[in-house]
C-alpha cells in the first residue's frame, strides 16, 4: 500500500479495457486539486463534513470518512519518521475500534522508525558498542 490511500486510479492505468484508451482532456477525469499532492496528514486530519465536501462527486466518498482516515493512517505508519506524525496518529485514538486498530500498527511503525532514525545518527563507534552490548560480550573477555 505504501503512501497509497485508494486504489482507483491504480486500477485504471492496470485495466485491459483502458489499454487502448486515449488520455482525456475532459477536466472531470482531472485530479482534483483538494486531492492531488495533499500532505497525508492534512488529508487524514479531515473532519466528516470536510471529508464529505472535499470528495463530493468523487468515488472516494463511497468508504465514508472512517475507511478514509483508515488508510490514511497505514499510509502514514508507512511513511519515514516524523515526530509530527507521532504526534498526530497518538492524539486520534478513540474513534472507533476498526480505527484505533491501525492507528496503534502505524504508530509502532513510526516508532519503530524512530529508533532506527536515532541509531543511524550515532558515531561508528558509538553504534559498534551498541551492537557489542546487544550482542553481548564475548566470553574470553
């Protein structure tokens, strides 16, 4: 899924029917500029009503805000460290179960991420003592 939140237009370049398509110019085929390139956690801190005016004649509307916010947070828990996403994902539980579900995955990503991050910023020497403490020591020393 990566960064992916819907599917859709992933299909559409996949699909037999469409491999002879020609690219429209009609604008209702567009992206729309609400949608397109949109920060992960503008797009996941969309109330309901914002939600519903934001994809109003869009299929995207039919997985209801829930579904959205849903894949917005495994986009997220798929996305590189950021304290700012921490931040967020922690601050949104209580939703609902299904949702507090995949916040709980993405927020053990993102701090698993966070180590990993932490580690990679250390002096060799410093991340050799922490493989040899990890490790343990060797037992003629």
């Amino acid at each position: 899924m990566g960064n992916r939140i819907y599917g859709c237009d992933d299909c559409q370049l996949v699909c037999p029917w469409n491999r002879e398509s020609d690219i429209t110019d009609e604008s209702d085929f567009h992206g729309r500029p609400q949608l397109v390139d949109q920060p992960l956690i503008d797009l996941f801190s969309w109330t309901e009503n914002e939600f519903l005016k934001k994809t109003e004649g869009s299929p995207i509307r039919r997985i209801g805000h829930e579904k959205w916010r849903r894949n917005i947070a495994v986009a997220l828990g798929n996305a590189p460290y950021d304290p700012t996403i921490l931040d967020l994902l922690t601050d949104s539980k209580g939703t609902s179960a299904m949702l507090d579900e995949h916040i709980d995955w993405a927020i053990e990503q993102q701090r698993s991420k966070r180590k990993e991050a932490s580690v990679n910023v250390l002096p060799p020497s410093t991340k050799r003592l922490i493989r040899i403490v990890e490790k343990g020591l060797p037992r003629d020393a």
